[in-house]
C-alpha cells in the first residue's frame, strides 16, 4: 500500500507511475484538465511550423486567442474520452480489471511527461522559423528531445495502465501497442478518405485563397489515388471510386513533374475542351466567360505587399461563379494564348490571381502545371479553418478571423 497523505501524483509521475496510479485510484486527480492542456499544447505544436516567424498581436486577439486554444482543448477532452474507450475495451479483452476511469486517468497523468516538453518547444519551434539555416544543432536537439519525451511518455503510460487494470508488464505494453496502432490507423484513416488540412503558401489563388489560409479538403470528392496516401505509395494505379470533378471546382492535385509538391487551383477545362485566353479574357469551347468587375479586392504585388487590385467576378459555361484578379489588367504574360484541347485523362487549371499563377497556361518545362492527370487529384478544397495574413513582407503577419470558417468556391 501506498500512503498518500500529502503525496501528490505529479511527484511520483516521474519516476514511480506505479505508485503515481495508486494514489490516483484513491484520490482521483484532474484527468481531464491535464489531458486538456496537454492536448492543446500538441495540436498548437503541429500547426505551429505553418504559421509566420512573426505575428503581431492585436487587441482582439487576447479574446479570441483563449476561446481558440479553449477549442482545441476540447477536441483533446474528446480525444481523451475516444483513446479511453479504445483502451479500456482492449485491457478488459486481455484481463483487465480497470475502470474506464481510471484508464482516462492513465492516458491523462501519462501526458504530464509532455506538457514541460511544449511549454519550451513552442515558443522554440516559431523562434526557429525566423532562422532555421542557423540553428540546425538546436532542431536537431529539439527533435531528439520530442522523441525521447514520447518514449517517457509511453514508458509510463504502459506502467500506469498495467497499474489501473492489474495487467502483467506483457500485457499492459500488447494492449498500449494496439491502443496506439488502432488510433494511428483511425486518424490516418480520417486524412486518408475523409479530409486533409492543407496550408495556403503562395499568391496564385489570391482572392479566393491568400498566403497563409490553413483549409481543409474533401478527399472523398474525386474518389481515390496514390496520392491520397502519405508518401503516395504504388500501391495501384489509376483511380479508386473515381468521380470526375465539375468545372470551376477548386482542386489539390500533386504536380505532374515535382516530386512531393502539391498545388491547388481551379479545373476550367474538362477532357476534350479546347481552352484559350484571347486579350485576358477566358474562352472554353471558343464560348467567353462572362466577367463583371466588382470592387478591388486586396492582393499582393510583385514585391508581395498588399494593394487593392482590379476584381472581377467570373462566369464559366454551364453556371459556376468565382472572383479572379488582375494586377497587369488584360496584358499579362498568359493573357494572350494558344488554344490548349486538353488530353482524355486530364484536366487544365488556372489560377484566380490570373498575372501571376504558374498554372496549366505554361508547360511543366517553365515549372507550370501543364496538363494534369486525373490520377494526381487529391481533393476538393472545402473551407478555410485558421489564417494568418501579411500584407507587408517588412511587418508582422496578423490573424485574419474574418476568414475563419470561409467558405471556398
């Protein structure tokens, strides 16, 4: 037995999780809060290497920011909640005697190991990104660190659950090893076949999407490749449940002749249209897409700093509407074409920020797109969900809310 008056979990955690769990069996702790907290600083450490080295902070943002991080620890409550249910099924299939409980509280405490990991790697990570050519020994080391506090983590999670459920060393590590191969899987599975996040990192779909829009993608919009997967395995060609996308649609696809590089923009031509700019304007099937210019929408220049620009809302054939932009008006480098007929098995895209995208107007030979392959498709742009804007590279960015939740078409 261990006597614990006055002992705290937080002080046996370390070094005794064995003990640290009995005195939770008799004096639970804040399980929920910890894992709240935890969970918070982990997602904030993955969306961190997306966002600018530098942001400014304004008044509203020391309301909104809490709120955010406030919603972030509720998706680790239910996480929480989700892993503890998974475990405990698994623990009681081997023998365990636990309650659901006491599993969430070592899935929780066992997080503790991790929270003095982020309170130090955040602020790190976004310092690294304002020079990361000059500090390679110090990702280095904090890679190392992450890895070895995992490690910890899962060390005394394993003792913890064998702990609450009265498991042998063995089963305890067989049941937190397919604990952690079914969420793994669960969560591949989700960005595999359901949705993927995707940051904004360049001008080319600019007013529809600006540098910095973090949004998400269906990726059961067109069906399935290889390149839904991570690392796009050869694991079959062509396209599973293959649904061909609409015009206008606004399409990630991987590109044809970079190795790794994913694109988005938007589908104008669908296999066999005929495909030209005549004197800026968009012609498919030699039928123009009608334009009415509406008022100056931001967008950065040449030099990346925002200006008002001309806008004009677009009319395909067949109905779907978007904004497009022009900073040179109607005498950019691609607004005086060839007519493209576009190949069985591809489709032509363009960028909204017409002057200034590398879409299928150039070939793969001057890093345009060309043509691109249905295979490569990877998804539907949905929403945006975060975005930080900069509209003056020589300035702090600023988080844009206004464009939270945006829709995208």
């Amino acid at each position: 037995m261990v006597d614990d008056a006055g002992i705290s979990p937080l002080r046996l955690i370390w070094l005794s999780p064995t003990e640290a769990m009995a005195v939770i069996a008799r004096r639970p702790g804040p399980a929920v809060a910890l894992a709240a907290v935890a969970g918070a600083l982990g997602l904030l450490i993955v969306f961190a290497p997306a966002l600018p080295p530098q942001i400014a902070l304004r008044g509203r943002d020391v309301v909104l920011l809490p709120a955010l991080t406030g919603l972030l620890a509720l998706v680790s409550i239910a996480g929480l909640y989700l892993s503890g249910w998974v475990t405990n099924a698994l623990a009681r299939g081997f023998g365990g005697d636990g309650s659901a409980g006491l599993t969430r509280a070592a899935i929780a405490w066992s997080q503790v190991i991790a929270i003095p990991f982020g309170v130090v790697a955040l602020p790190l990570i976004i310092y690294l990104k304002t020079a990361p050519a000059a500090n390679v020994k110090l990702s280095l080391a904090l890679f190392l660190a992450g890895v070895m506090t995992s490690i910890w983590s899962f060390v005394v999670f394993i003792r913890m659950l064998g702990s609450a459920h009265n498991l042998s060393l063995p089963g305890a590590v067989v049941v937190a090893l397919l604990q952690f191969v079914i969420l793994l899987g669960a969560a591949v599975g989700f960005r595999v076949f359901i949705a993927q996040p995707f940051v904004a990192v360049n001008s080319s779909m600019v007013p529809t999407l600006i540098s910095g829009d973090l949004f998400v993608v269906s990726k059961r919009a067109y069906g399935y490749s290889r390149y839904s997967f991570p690392f796009a395995p050869r694991l079959f060609s062509g396209r599973v449940r293959s649904i061909a996308p609409a015009r206008g649609d606004l399409v990630v696809f991987r590109h044809p002749a970079q190795a790794g590089q994913d694109h988005v923009s938007r589908v104008i031509g669908l296999p066999g249209d005929r495909v030209q700019m005549r004197q800026g304007r968009l012609y498919i099937n030699d039928r123009i897409a009608e334009r009415r210019q509406i008022s100056p929408a931001p967008a950065p220049d040449l030099n990346g700093k925002m200006t008002a620009v001309t806008t004009y809302e677009e009319t395909l054939p067949g109905g779907p509407t978007h904004l497009i932009v022009e900073l040179r008006g109607d005498n950019g480098a691609f607004d005086e074409t060839k007519a493209y007929t576009v190949p069985e098995g591809h489709y032509f895209m363009l960028g909204d920020n017409r002057d200034n995208a590398l879409d299928s107007r150039a070939d793969q030979k001057s890093k345009g797109v060309g043509f691109v392959p249905a295979e490569n498709l990877i998804g539907r742009g949905e929403g945006v969900f975060f975005s930080v804007r900069q509209d003056d590279p020589s300035k702090p960015a600023q988080i844009d809310w206004a464009r939270i939740g945006l829709r995208l078409r």
